[in-house]
C-alpha cells in the first residue's frame, strides 16, 4: 500500500466518526428552567471545602483561610501550624 493511499484511509477514518450529542438540555429549556427556580429559591450559604482532609463546612465557621477561596478546616491548621483566622 502506497503513502497517498494509506492518507487517504486514514483521512476517512478520522471523518466517519459521528458528532456526540451533548448531555445538557436545550439552551430554551434550561433557560425556563432556570428562571421558574430562581423565583422561589432562597440563597444558600456557601460550602467550604477543606483543603486538606475535604471536611466540608457551611459558612465560615471553624474554617481558616490561608489564601482566596482556599480553607483548612481548624483541625488540619493546627496540624500544619497555620492558625491565622484572617
């Protein structure tokens, strides 16, 4: 089989492949959606993860910051000696 020949398979076969449909709804539907729930929703507060142990704590409370969006929960700061709560 000759180069141009082999390119040519290979250009077919990297082409028949089919477009994946995405997973997410329609942008109308997801729009609608949305909005119906923002109406009765009430905001929550946030989830603040652990950086690292992955203890999760809502709000602030018992968290330590050490950085933007970055946290210790108050057990993992006093084990790698970070206990500055600002």
């Amino acid at each position: 089989m000759d180069a141009s020949k082999l390119l040519q398979l290979q250009t077919a076969a990297a082409h028949s492949h089919s477009i994946p449909k995405p997973l997410q709804q329609s942008a109308s539907s997801s729009k609608s959606n949305d909005s119906a729930s923002s109406k009765t929703a009430t905001p929550s507060p946030p989830v603040l993860c652990c950086s690292r142990c992955r203890r999760t704590s809502t709000g602030s409370s018992g968290m330590v910051s050490f950085g933007t969006n970055l946290f210790y929960c108050s057990h993992c700061a006093s084990m790698v000696g970070y206990n500055h709560t600002g």
